[in-house]
C-alpha cells in the first residue's frame, strides 16, 4: 500500500512536472504530433513502404544482396512485390548508381533473351534509356562460348551497365547481387 501510494505520487509528480512545462497544451502534444508527422512525411499512412531509396520520380529502388542467378533474383523481386528494376532516365540511374555505390555488379531487369541484340525490361518494354560501359553490351564478346543476356548495372565504376551472363557458365558469372523496382 505504501509502494502504491509513493508510485502514484511519483507518477503525479511527474505529470506536475510536464503541466508545469507545457501548460494548458498538454493534453493536445498527441494530436499535434501525428498531424505533424502525417505532413512532413506528405503521404497517406496506408502508402506503399520503400525498403530501399524512392527516386525523387517515384519509383522504389531495393537492392538485395543476393548473389543469385537471374531467375531466382526475378523470383526475389516478386517475392518484395516488384520485378528486376526497370531504369527509365538518368535521374533514376543515378538514384542506382548511389544505392549500389559499393556494390561491384548488380542485375538490372533489361534482358534480351526473346530476341539476341534486343533488349527488354520485365514487362516487355523496349530500354529508352541506357548507360552502357564503352564496348557494351558485347554478349561475351568475339569467341564467347556463353551467351550474355541479362544486364548489370556496375557501382565501383559509376553505374555504367554491361550485359552478362544470367547464371552460369562460365564458372564465376552469372550470380551477382540484384536490384528490384516498383
Ligand atoms: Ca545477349
Ligand atoms: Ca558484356
């Protein structure tokens, strides 16, 4: 009974505390707040969340660590409710290109495994923006044994892309980290 009572008074003590600070406004600290949070974050509390970086457009960018093979990356992204990502402008390659700043090779969704030498993003639309490293996309280059259909945006050299394996051969390709957009 005496824990009680001294608790209590140390709770009232407490509330004296903040009444003496805060006044008459107390009891409006909670709404004010949420009010507050709701406009500095600008969008509806139900908004799609962005595990990784929202470029200034819109669109999210997540960067998953993998390594994995083209198809499983493809199944990763799906799994987080997007594809392999889709660049449409430099804006948005340079939003990549930040998130992947120490990651040495990363897929992107463009692909041209439907048609050799044509590239695609997931859902089929040709690329209208492209960052190509000098010499790329090469497929492997003269005397490849191995096909290079799938793309990966490279960060240790500034976020220029070049198309490579989507899983092996040659031994050594073909796995890399991966980028999802939605
Ligand atoms: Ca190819
Ligand atoms: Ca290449």
């Amino acid at each position: 009974m005496v824990v009680r009572i001294l608790v209590g008074l140390l709770a009232f003590a407490g509330c004296g505390a903040e009444l003496a600070d805060d006044g008459q406004k107390q009891t409006l600290t909670p709404d004010a707040g949420l009010t507050r949070d709701a406009a500095i974050d600008g969008s509806p509390i139900d908004a799609r969340p962005c595990p990784g970086v929202k470029d200034p457009g819109g669109t999210c960018f997540i960067l998953v660590t993998g390594p994995a093979v083209a198809a499983e990356a493809e199944a990763g992204c799906i799994a987080r409710g997007g594809h392999l990502a889709t660049i449409k402008n430099a804006q948005e390659n340079a939003t990549v290109t930040a998130l992947v700043s120490t990651t040495a090779s990363a897929f992107l969704g463009a692909n041209d495994l439907v048609v050799e030498g044509t590239f695609r993003w997931p859902d089929g639309a040709p690329l209208t923006y492209t960052n190509w490293r000098s010499g790329e996309p090469n497929n492997g280059g003269t005397g490849a044994t191995y096909q290079e259909d799938c793309v990966v945006i490279q960060g240790l050299l500034g976020g220029v892309w070049d198309d490579r394996p989507c899983a092996p051969p040659p031994a050594g390709a073909g796995t890399y980290a991966y980028v999802c957009s939605y």
